[in-house]
C-alpha cells in the first residue's frame, strides 16, 4: 500500500499529477491562485507509480510505501 501527500503550501494546482495518475485518485480543487491539487479517490487504489511525482513542477508530491 502506498500513501501520497501533496503538500498545499508547494502545490501550484497546475494539474499535471491528476491528468497523470492512472487510478485518478487525485483531483483540483478551488479556483484561480487558490487551486490546488489533493488526493481525493481511495488511497488503497494507489499502484506506487510515481507519475505524479515525476510530472509535479514543485516536488509538492510524496508517494511512501507503507
């Protein structure tokens, strides 16, 4: 199992974690200069892959195995 954060104070909500994720258990929320990107499906359908990592501008993402 694996557990993402994405931390709200680097995150710029530009999206390209959630049209990455192949399980789409990110999402955006908010508007304008406050969106921001979050984990919103279930966590357990996490695969570990890493694409939101590899594709986040800011390193707001971490994906630890638990």
């Amino acid at each position: 199992m694996y557990i993402v954060a994405i931390d709200p104070e680097v995150c710029n909500g530009n999206g390209e974690c959630v049209q990455g994720c192949p399980v789409a258990i990110l999402s955006e929320e908010g508007e304008g200069d406050e969106k921001k990107c979050v984990v919103s499906g279930a966590i357990a359908d996490c695969l570990g892959c890493m694409v939101c990592v590899e594709v986040c501008p800011t390193g707001a993402i971490k994906v630890d195995e638990v």
